[in-house]
C-alpha cells in the first residue's frame, strides 16, 4: 500500500454551523413542488475537510458507509492513483489517504472509483482499468475496515478490443457483491463529445449495461448478464444500483436510443429503472423514470442519475435533463422522482434546484428515514464557481426546506470537479456529503475532494 499525506485542510472551525435553508418554490414544470409555509429542516454542518490532500488533480469521488461502526468511506482519482480515504467518527474527522495496489505508475490507466461497504464490514473498492487493449472493473477488498486492500481481483471480458466504463458496485444482505458498468464488445465504435472543464461524452458507440456478481467475497466473478434489452448496442450506460433487504436488485440507468445499427448513432436518453429477484438472472421491462421531464443530452459529461432507498424501502431516484426555455435559451433542470411499491410506478418528476441555467446540476439522492431522502447537487449556477448544496424531502409533506448551500466557497467553473459526488445516510437525521472543487488558494488550479458531516433537524 502507498500513502499520500499532507496535513488535512480543515475549511471551516470545528464547531458545526448551522446552514439556513431559503423556502421558495422549486420551480414551474411536471409537478413542480413549493415548499410550504411553516418549520422548515435545518442542517448543521460539521468541520468541511480536505481530504485528498495529495499532489496533482483530485477528483470523481464515491462514498460508502458502515451504519453499524460509523465509518465513512471515501474514493476518487487522486494521489497519483485510485486512492481511498475513511473516516471513524461520522465524517469529522480523516485519516491519511492511501493508494489502491496496482493504480500508480506513470503507464497505469485507471478511472472511475465506486465504492460499498457489506455487511460484515468488508470494504470493496472498484475502478476501471485499460490494459492490454481491454477496460474492465477492478475490484479490490479491505477486511481491516480500510486500512489496507489485501485482495484483488479483475473482471476481465472475453472480447480482445472491448470498451468499459463507468462501473458501480453494491453487496447484498448475504454478503453477494453486484458491479454493473459500461460495456460494449467493439471499441472501435466509441466516439466522444469532450468538454472544456469538464469531461467526455459518447457522441456513437455500442453501449449496454452489464453486471457481474460474487458470491465468494469478490474473488471470483459470475459472467456479464445484460440488463439494458439491447444487447450487445442496447444503448445503455451508467446504472448505480441498490440491493434491498430481501435482496433485491435496483437498477437505475441512463438509456439512449441506438439509431443506427452500423453508425451507432444515437438520440437522447431517458432514465429507465429495472430490478432482479433472482439476483441478476432476469431483468424486470424497464419503465422510463420521469419522461415527462426531457431528455438527457449526447453532450451531457458527467455521470447522471441516482438511485436511493430509505428505511421503510421507498425508492429514489434523480437526473438531470437538458432542454429548452420557452424564450429559446437552453437549460438544465434536476430532478427527483419517488416509488412506494419497490419500481413499478413512480411519481411525476419534482424539480429540485430552483434555478434553470444552462450549467451543470450533478444531482445525488440518499434515503432517511421513512418517508424521507436528502438530495444534492453540485452546480456552478452561481456565477462564483461550483457549490455543493442539499435539501430534505418528505413523501407526505414535499420539500422540508430550500436549499442549503454546504459548501463554504466557490470552486473555479474551469476546474473540472469531477463527475459524480458522495452523499450517504449513517442515520435518518446523520448525513455524509462529499464533492470535488477547486480551492480559491491553491495554486496550480487543481480540484481537492471534501467531506462534511450534516446533522439534519426536520418539522
């Protein structure tokens, strides 16, 4: 194992703050919801940590918890590598990062952290990989709670020029580990749409949506099952997913329509959610999340939509749509939709941040309790650079409050912040958020990943 370490940056005192949520309205459009008059949540965030602290970019971080310890998990690209961070009081405060085995090296290519904790405390650390002309997930095991990654195994596919992508994992009630990611058998037909200050986007390409499970702790891996009807150019892509307590498999992911069978072309996506009771072996027919809302643009670059579950298993679920003003501007909207019977139907989509500017809203759910979620987002809508912010809602009572902005500066709208951020539920009211964002004094204009912990009061 390699360490990196600086002394942690502690953006804020130690004593926790208190951030006022505005009420307003969420906004006109499908079920467009306004918050109502009355006690609104409040949100006390603790200390805001600087928890790369590493030399170079750090960013695209992925978050887990162990409710049963209080341990946060955090992993991003950073340190020269794929690195992972934890911390043993909820949030507050870090120890140092250390490097996943085999990810630094001048010749190693590796991108796309994702992070769970199972049952028992093992921690699986996953991220793609490029060697030998193939992309495949990389899954590596902690069992001294993160301290360090003694097992590692590849997911490695039968095609010799194959494409992969933006991987996500989860472990079940019994300790079966889930990855879905990116796949398509011909690399070749993958264009892109890159983006200044942000990332890529795939303009063609044999997109489908792929997993693979473990039944033995991560050391051996079932063969790719499709989930996206489709394959092998189904047109899917990105699909975080949770198991619920029965084990069950819930998938949300983004879905775009093939146009063409040789050129690959697409059109704009959807958010499609899908389940499994068989632990993978068959999918439920996707049904479209919040169609209503738009579309999801081919030059869309960061990761879109998330999936959350709260204690009395309602589902959640967010994205973002591009489209247009009725004054012919182009915008971006974020989005929530819910589900009180495990995915068959789910509610008309509620916008979440207020504004409709044409900038990123990277958009993340957690469960509460029952009844509850918190939503993030980070956005550059404010002209100052890129923020962190969260609101609670209530399935009986909408919107608990407007938003809270968590983070306490700006981060330079230049500076890619990579494309996913961390939010995560140690208990109904115990929230973990973190986020990639360039820091005002720093030189170099280079992103750091942060956390916080948010004590949530609600009405």
């Amino acid at each position: 194992m390699v360490g990196h370490l600086r002394s942690l940056r502690v953006v804020t005192a130690l004593s926790a703050i208190t951030v006022a949520a505005a009420m307003g309205t969420a906004g006109a459009g499908p079920a467009g919801a306004a918050t109502g008059a009355g006690p609104t949540a409040a949100y006390q965030v603790g200390p805001i940590t600087d928890v790369s602290m590493c030399g170079g970019q750090n960013a695209e971080v992925e978050q887990a918890v162990d409710p049963k310890l209080g341990y946060v998990y955090e992993e991003w690209m950073g340190c020269k590598g794929i690195a992972v961070a934890r911390s043993t009081d909820g949030g507050r405060t870090w120890g140092a990062p250390v490097n996943l085995p085999g990810t630094v090296g001048s010749n190693i290519n590796t991108w796309d952290p994702a992070i769970a904790v199972a049952p028992d405390g093992t921690v699986y650390a996953a991220f793609m990989l490029a060697r030998n002309s193939q992309y495949y997930p990389v899954v590596d095991a902690s069992f001294d709670h993160g301290m360090t990654f003694s097992q590692s195994s590849s997911l490695v596919p039968p095609d010799p020029k194959n494409w992969g992508d933006r991987d996500f994992i989860a472990v079940g009630p019994d300790g079966t580990v889930y990855v879905t990611w990116d796949y398509g058998p011909e690399r070749t037909s993958i264009t892109y749409i890159c983006t200044k200050g942000g990332s890529c986007a795939f303009a063609t390409g044999d997109l489908n949506v792929v997993m693979q499970k473990s039944t033995d702790g991560g050391k051996t891996w079932s063969k790719m099952s499709d989930i996206s009807p489709g394959f092998p150019a189904s047109g899917g892509d990105s699909a975080p997913l949770v198991v619920e307590p029965d084990g069950r498999i819930d998938v949300l992911y983004q879905g775009y329509q093939i146009t063409s069978a040789t050129t690959f072309t697409m059109n704009p996506a959807y958010s499609y959610f899908t389940s499994s009771a068989d632990g993978g072996a068959t999918w439920s027919a996707p049904v479209a999340v919040g169609p209503q809302a738009g579309t999801m643009s081919l030059s869309e670059w960061w990761i879109d939509g998330d999936i959350g579950i709260d204690t009395a298993g309602n589902l959640y679920a967010t994205w973002d749509t591009q489209g247009t003003n009725p004054d012919g501007s182009a915008n971006d909207i974020g989005w929530l939709s819910y589900s009180t019977d495990h995915g068959a139907h789910w509610s008309a989509p509620i916008q979440v941040p207020p504004d409709r500017l044409n900038v990123p809203h990277i958009m993340e759910v957690t469960g509460g309790g029952s009844g509850i979620a918190y939503v993030s987002w980070l956005s550059n809508s404010n002209p100052a650079g890129y923020a962190l912010y969260l609101r609670a809602f209530s399935l009986t009572r909408g919107w608990l409050s407007g938003p809270a902005q968590i983070s306490t500066h700006y981060g330079d709208s230049a500076v890619w912040p990579g494309d996913t951020t961390g939010l995560s539920s140690l208990s109904p009211t115990d929230v973990v958020a973190s986020w990639g964002s360039d820091y005002p004094d720093l030189s170099g204009k280079q992103s750091e990943v942060y956390a916080a912990n948010i004590a949530a009061t609600l009405p």
